[in-house]
C-alpha cells in the first residue's frame, strides 16, 4: 500500500467506526484497515477479541534501505534482514497453516486465530529470528498469476502479523505460487488443501 | 549471435534448368481473412528425403503454407539432400524461379531451416521463423523445481542454462545472447540476468518480498516485472540492469504477466483491481492503466503482444486453459476468439505462428499454433515437464 492511501483509508475506518457501522465478519480480514480498541462497535456474536491499532502511515511496509549493485551479485540492498541461508524450523507451526477460498487473499475469519498464535508466540522470541510466511496455491490458475496470488496471500498474512505487533522487518514473504502442492488430486478436497499460508521460523 | 549463427551457411546460387509444366487454374489472389490474414499459400514438395521433407513442412506449417499436390500447387519446392541441403521454387504463374539455393555446413537440420526461411521470407515477405530460438523451464515434475533450458524452436537442440536446482521461472529474451528469468537460488523469488556468451549472471531485482514476472521490453533494454516491496504484487521497469528502477501501478490486488509493445512504449499486464483477472495496459514511461476488454473470455491472463503490434494473445481460464487472441487496435478492438487449448502463449517472429505449452498424457509439452489456420504441432519432447516459453525475436 503507499503511503499515501494509508491516511485515507485510515479516515475511512474512523468514519465508519463513528457512524457504528461495522461487520465483525470483515474484523478479520486484512483487507480492512481495523478499528482502534477504543471506538469499536459493540460486537454480538461471535465475540471477536479487538484488533490492535492500525500500524503507523510510516515506515512503508518492506522498509527500503538503499541499493547498491555489487559487482558479482547486482542490485542488492543494504540493511534488509537476510534470510538465506539460515536454519529453519518448519515443524513449529505447521498446525497452523492457514486456507484460502478459490482465487482470493484474503485471511478468513476462521483463520484468525491462528495467526494470532503465532503473532504472540514469535514476539516472545529474541529479536535475532525472523518470520517466513508462505503463499501456496492450486493448480486452476496460470503460472505467474498464481505466484502473484501467493505473494498477495503471504502479504495479507504479514499485514495481519504486523498488525498484531510483530516488526515489519522480521516478516518476510514468499510464493510458490502453485509449484508446492500438497496434495496431488484434482477435486475441491485436493485444491481447498493446496490454497494455503504456512508459517516458518527463521532461527 | 552466435546461437543463431550455429547455421554457417554457404549459400551458393545453382544455375538450375528452368522447368515448367503447364500450369493448371491456379488461385493466385491473395484472400484475406477476418483479422487481416493472408490465406496459406499452396506449395508442392518434392525430391528430399524423409527428414528434410518432414522438417520442411514442418516449419512451412508455421509461416503461412499448405501443402498440395504439384498440378494444384502455386509455388513448386523441389530439391535434393545429397550430402547438402539444396532447393528452388518455381512459380507456377510465372514459369520463374524465384529461388534457387544450396546449403554446406552445420547439420542437415539446420540446412533445412535456412531454406525454409529463405523460401518464407521470398514468398510472404515476413521473416522467417525456423532458425529462431526459444527459452522455457522445464521441470522433472508438474511442479517445483525446474531449470531454464534454450532450444531451437521446434524444440531441438536443447541446451540447459540453468543449475540451480531450485524453482526457476519465466525466462524472457533481452537480446540475442541475454536472459531474465525468475530464480529462487536465494531462498525466495529474485530476478537474474544471465549472459549466454559469457555464463556470467547477476541479480537485477533482489528486493525485499518476491521478485516476479520479467518481461524485456524488445530492444533489450529495460525489464518490466512484479515486485511487492511495496507491500502488493504491482508492476515495475527499471533498466535490464536494475537501475533506474519505476513503479508503474499501485493497485492493492496486484498485477501479474507483464509483456512489451513492440515500438516498448506501452506495456500489458494482467491486473485483479476490478475483483478478478483482466488485461491492462500501462505507458512505458507511466501513466492510466486502461483496460484492453476481451469480450466474450473470462479471466485473461499471460498477455503477449505481436511484434506487428496488433494482437495480444493471452491465456483464458474458464474451467481450463485456451490459448485466445484479441486485436488491439482497429473496428474489431476487445473481440477475443479462442484458438486452442493451452496456456502460456508467446508469438513468434512472424506474428503469425504462436508457441505456447499444453497438457499430454499428463506431461507439459510445448507446442506450435498457425494462428490464421488454428493448425498445431508438438515441438520436439524436451524431457520432463516443458512450458513457459519466451521466443528470441
């Protein structure tokens, strides 16, 4: 998102939260800038706990530190956090991976829950591991439109993250758009498997 | 380039007899068809052996011809393959030879191909497309891991360029003797540029988030691709090194499957702004996105623009995967038709001729389509799983 939208929409939602127009349903999704503790509407049912603040306008999402082009590497940029390379642990989380409907990034209300255990779980690491969360799709979409679909689902779960407190340069994306199956079949059983976020600790 | 200079052909003009049989009626008007296409122009093939002859027609499907028998033919082929490639057309309306060649050097193979662009490029007038290379990925399986491999286009002469063992994607040609492509050699999505001559290889787009999609613009100058730094999958150009790096969209959905113009100042995309896939087009140099509709087709996606500049063929996905094509320009702008089943389609050369990938038996394979005619022929079996193909032009 740039930065310019963000106070926007950041209006929008204040203004909708004073009118008393809300739907926890969308509570969940990323998709909704959320309501401050202070000002939510009265939820009925299901009780929702309340979202934490919206992040700040700034910094940007991804912090972009310089670039610089290295000779035998190219264009690599100084100061991010490096995750190649580094132990991963796969296991921790794999209970809660994630699922997405048919052709949509958005983080469904279900699924909440589990990403907010893994928010409070990984704030509670030392500042030195970092977080990996990957897109998977099915196999109905092109190639490329299913990598950027991925990314799009990894990056609605980083905005969930960060939106629980996580540091936004301790959460990094990637997509495998639909090279990662993890289940073979051609049906709905099969594809509602595949369209999932999993969550990996970078030690 | 080398590459395509693997075919040093000494071309030696024959002093050949001229020949001429009492032509028949012949059709020598030159139809043309709903979108512009002149009709195949009925040939006759004779004196080769087996392979030659297969590779001929083979690569004269692709470049606007059918085959007859001699009395009904409007060009005669005839020739020979003793030890070289030779051959002449006579034109059955003139009584003319209008080409008459031989080929030394290289391999048979490859003797067949330069004649059969020089008969395409005498009879149509538009390049030939039979020494022209392609790029791809090809993996072991459907899915995952797969290396970048070049091959002529008809899927011979397979040459691998990648050993990375990891996924790697969407190769596309800047220039005759330089690649982009997706590779995750660094954990996560970067873009490399890898220089066939030299085997040298350098990360362009290696930011934060994943790196996607490169496209180079025709004069292999600059690459458009997918970043989400910014916090979506949005469209970006930067110069083939990486410099100079543009950010073009900024939708909150994100967009995917860039492609060129052919002059390089528009770029098409696939963009989700409107809830779902649809094509796009953008300046070069930034500006509106606007919509290039496809009436009739549901979820466009991995656009390619005709190096004529008037179509865009793109992938359908409405329960499976068809190969359409849609006029940019002019009375007919927006109306798609569908050509075949497939995906992943990319032009060739001649604007004619479509390479795109499809389904067998369960394995990926590439293919070759005559747009006009809808014909389509495999490409040579490149082992494993073949698609994503980015044609040298």
């Amino acid at each position: 998102m740039k930065n310019s939208t963000l106070p926007a929409l950041l209006l929008t939602g204040l203004v909708l939260s004073l009118a008393g127009i809300g739907c926890t349903k969308k509570m969940d999704r990323t998709q909704v800038i959320p309501y401050t503790a202070a000002n939510a509407p009265q939820i009925k049912d299901p009780p929702t706990p309340p979202l934490p603040p919206p992040i700040p306008p700034t910094p940007p999402l991804f912090p972009e530190p310089p670039v610089i082009i290295i000779p035998d590497q190219g264009v690599v940029q100084t100061g991010a956090r490096v995750i190649e390379g580094r132990p991963q642990d796969r296991t921790l989380w794999a209970d809660k991976t994630i699922h997405f409907a048919y052709d949509s990034h958005l983080v469904k209300a279900g699924e909440g829950s589990k990403v907010e255990a893994v928010a409070t779980a990984f704030k509670a690491m030392d500042h030195a591991k970092d977080l990996l969360v990957e897109g998977h799709c099915d196999e109905r979409g092109t190639e490329e439109y299913n990598r950027a679909l991925g990314e799009r689902r990894a990056l609605a779960m980083r905005e969930y993250l960060i939106r629980l407190g996580v540091p936004s340069d301790r959460v990094h994306t990637k997509t495998f758009g639909k090279d990662q199956p993890v289940n073979l079949g051609q049906s709905e059983a099969a594809w509602s498997k595949n369209r999932r976020g999993e969550f990996i600790l970078i030690k | 380039m080398k590459l395509l200079r693997l075919v040093a052909c000494t071309l030696l003009i024959l002093s050949l007899a001229r020949f001429a049989p009492a032509a028949e009626e012949l059709d020598i008007s030159h139809e043309i068809s709903v979108d512009g296409w002149p009709k195949p122009i009925p040939v006759s093939i004779a004196g080769f052996g087996p392979e030659v002859d297969a590779t001929l027609k083979f690569d004269l499907t692709f470049m606007g011809f059918t085959f007859v028998a001699a009395d009904k033919a409007r060009y005669q082929i005839s020739g020979s393959d003793q030890g070289r490639v030779e051959g002449r057309v006579l034109d059955m309306v003139t009584k003319k030879v209008t080409l008459a060649k031989a080929f030394t050097g290289s391999t048979t193979r490859s003797q067949t191909h330069a004649l059969a662009d020089d008969i395409a490029h005498t009879l149509t007038g538009r390049p030939g497309i039979a020494q022209s290379k392609i790029a791809c990925k090809v993996q072991p399986t459907g899915y995952g891991p797969g290396e970048i491999f070049i091959a002529d286009y008809d899927g011979h002469n397979v040459q691998p360029v990648t050993s990375d063992g990891v996924i790697c994607s969407s190769p596309t040609w800047a220039g005759p003797s330089m690649l982009l492509y997706n590779s995750y050699k660094f954990e996560k999505a970067d873009i490399f540029s890898h220089n066939l001559t030299t085997g040298a290889r350098k990360a362009i787009a290696r930011f934060p988030g994943s790196n996607m999609s490169p496209s180079a613009s025709p004069d292999g100058k600059r690459v458009a691709m997918i970043l989400s730094k910014g916090g979506s999958p949005n469209l970006y150009v930067a110069d083939v090194d990486g410099a100079n790096l543009k950010q073009l969209t900024t939708t909150r959905e994100g967009e995917s499957s860039p492609c060129w113009s052919p002059d390089g100042k528009m770029i098409c995309f696939v963009s989700r702004q409107s809830g779902k896939a649809a094509l796009y087009t953008v300046p070069a140099d930034g500006g509106e996105m606007r919509r290039l509709p496809t009436a009739g087709i549901s979820n466009p996606t991995e656009p390619d623009w005709s190096p004529d500049g008037k179509f865009v063929v793109f992938t359908a996905n409405m329960g499976g995967f068809s190969i359409c094509y849609v006029p940019v320009a002019g009375p007919n702008r927006g109306q798609a038709t569908v050509l075949a089943a497939g995906e992943d389609g990319v032009w060739a050369p001649n604007s004619r001729a479509v390479i795109f990938s499809r389904t067998k038996n369960n394995q990926h394979v590439l293919s070759l389509l005559d747009v006009p005619t809808k014909q389509v022929k495999d490409c040579a079996r490149i082992s494993g799983h073949a698609s994503q193909a980015s044609w040298a032009r």
